[in-house]
C-alpha cells in the first residue's frame, strides 16, 4: 500500500507541476510585453520663461509733503525722498569713491576691475565703450548708454550719508554744476534717466526721472535744506 501511496503521491506532483510552470511561462511573456510594449520617448520640456523683470517701486509725489508746514523741514523731507533714487545701487554704481564701478544691487567690485582713467573712460587699453555700447545689449546682460563712464571723483556717494552727499552737491567748490544745471542733470539728462530703465533683471530707481526731477525742483524751490 505504502508502495502505492507513493507513487500516487509522486504521479501527483508531477502533475501539480504544470500549473505552476505554465503559469511561471504566463507571466514571464506578459513582463515580456509589458517592458517591450512601444511607448512614447521622454519629451524634452520647456524651462519656465525668463524672470519677470523687478517691479518698480514708487517714490511719493511732492504734494503728499504739502502737510509739513515748516519750510525748512518740508525741503529736508523732499531730500530725504529723493535720497531713494540717489542712493540706489543703479546710481551708486558710478559713484564710487575708488577708481573702479561697482555692480549689482549688492555693489560688488566691476568685473573685470576696471580703472577711472584720465577722463572716467577707463584707460587707453580698456574703455568702457569696449563693453557698453549706445544701448542696454539683451543678449550680453551689459548695460549701456552713448555717455557710459565714472563719474568724476570729486562726485563719489559711495559710503557718504544723504546729508554728506547733499552738503556735497550745493558745495560749488567740488561741484562744477550749478543749481539749475543740478536739476536739469537729475530731471532730463538720458544716463542718469539709463537708472529707470536699466535693462535685464536689474532693479530699477524708485519712481520716475520726472518724479525724481519735480523732487529736486521742490528741494530747490524751499532753500534746498539739507538733513542733519
Ligand atoms: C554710467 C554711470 C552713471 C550712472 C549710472 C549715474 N551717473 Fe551720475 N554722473 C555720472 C557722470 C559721468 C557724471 C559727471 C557728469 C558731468 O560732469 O557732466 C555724473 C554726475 C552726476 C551728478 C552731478 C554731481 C555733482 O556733484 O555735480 C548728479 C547729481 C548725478 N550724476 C546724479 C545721478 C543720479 C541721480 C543717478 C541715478 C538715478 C546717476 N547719477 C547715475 C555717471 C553716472
Ligand atoms: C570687459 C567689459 C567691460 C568693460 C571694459 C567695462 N564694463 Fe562695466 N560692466 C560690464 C558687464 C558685463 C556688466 C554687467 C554685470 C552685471 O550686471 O552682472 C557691467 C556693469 C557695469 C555697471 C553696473 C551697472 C549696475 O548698476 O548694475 C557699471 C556702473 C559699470 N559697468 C561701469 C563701467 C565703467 C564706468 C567702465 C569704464 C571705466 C566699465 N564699466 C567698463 C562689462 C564691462
């Protein structure tokens, strides 16, 4: 019996066998299938469009001072306002109190460094006219302007306070522009207006230049009072 018992067992086994294998085999093909199965190659995708440019920032009108009844302060507060644009890294820039621009918001030294040269051009074997060109260049990130160069020395803001740059500008032994010749350079002059519209992702000075302009003209107008 023990004889036959387990050749019936084993007759099972083999038996049982088939299923398993077949199965194995089944799902074998499908995997098969499934890695082989044609589908449709990653898709090279598009990078998210270019940073939105800075939004300006506001500068206040002049009216909006017209509740200061002293003169005298009422003139320190439009300087004051003022002081946004002038000492905004776009103008601070070109104001710098060494021999080299400085760039960025953050004002870091000009790469490549540069030198003031004779006339703020920079020197005989390296102009700024190599780099900056008429106009801000897209494709290169390098601004530009027709009258690009370092301002005079004389006229460095970098690390002076508002009421140091103020007292420095009405100072007619370091400045050579007069009062009117001030306010036509920060109302009208195209590369102080370059600050409103610098070009790349560059902030922009608070306002406009005509803002800016009426800020000054107001300055002038109340005995142009510098802050202490
Ligand atoms: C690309 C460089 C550059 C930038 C940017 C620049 N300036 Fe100047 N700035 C100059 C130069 C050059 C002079 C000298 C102009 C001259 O002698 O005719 C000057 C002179 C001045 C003066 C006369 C100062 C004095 O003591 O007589 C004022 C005011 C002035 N800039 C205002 C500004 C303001 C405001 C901004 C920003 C909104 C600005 N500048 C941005 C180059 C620059
Ligand atoms: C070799 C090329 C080259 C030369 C030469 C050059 N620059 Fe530049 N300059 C650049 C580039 C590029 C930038 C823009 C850098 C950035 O914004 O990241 C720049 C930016 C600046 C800025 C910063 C503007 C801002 O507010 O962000 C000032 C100011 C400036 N240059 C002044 C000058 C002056 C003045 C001269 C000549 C004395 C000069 N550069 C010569 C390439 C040059």
């Amino acid at each position: 019996m023990a004889f036959w018992r387990r050749r019936d067992g084993a007759k099972r086994r083999r038996f049982g066998c088939l299923p398993i294998f077949l199965t194995v085999l089944i799902l074998m093909i499908l995997l098969i299938v499934i890695i082989a199965w044609p589908r449709a190659m990653p898709q090279s995708e598009t990078l998210p469009a270019a940073v939105a440019a800075p939004r300006p920032v506001p500068l206040r009108t002049v009216q909006s001072f017209a509740g200061i009844a002293d003169t005298d302060q009422r003139s320190v507060a439009l300087f004051t306002e003022a002081g946004r644009v002038i000492q905004h890294p776009r103008c601070l820039n070109c104001h710098p109190r060494t021999d080299s621009p400085t760039q960025t918001d953050a004002m870091r030294p000009h790469s490549p460094a540069m030198a003031r040269g004779a006339d703020g051009l920079g020197l005989p074997t390296l102009r700024c006219s190599t780099c900056h060109h008429d106009a801000n260049f897209a494709a290169s990130g390098v601004p530009g302007n027709p009258k690009w160069r370092l301002a005079p020395i004389e006229m460095a803001w970098q690390g002076k306070s508002l009421s140091e740059i103020c007292k420095q500008l009405l100072d007619p032994g370091r400045s050579h522009m007069s009062r009117e010749e001030l306010l036509h350079h920060m109302a009208h002059d195209d590369l102080v207006g370059w600050a409103w519209h610098p070009g790349g992702d560059r902030t922009p000075a608070p306002g406009t230049q005509q803002q800016f302009g009426a800020l000054i003209d107001a300055w002038l107008k109340t005995g142009a009072k510098c802050p202490s």
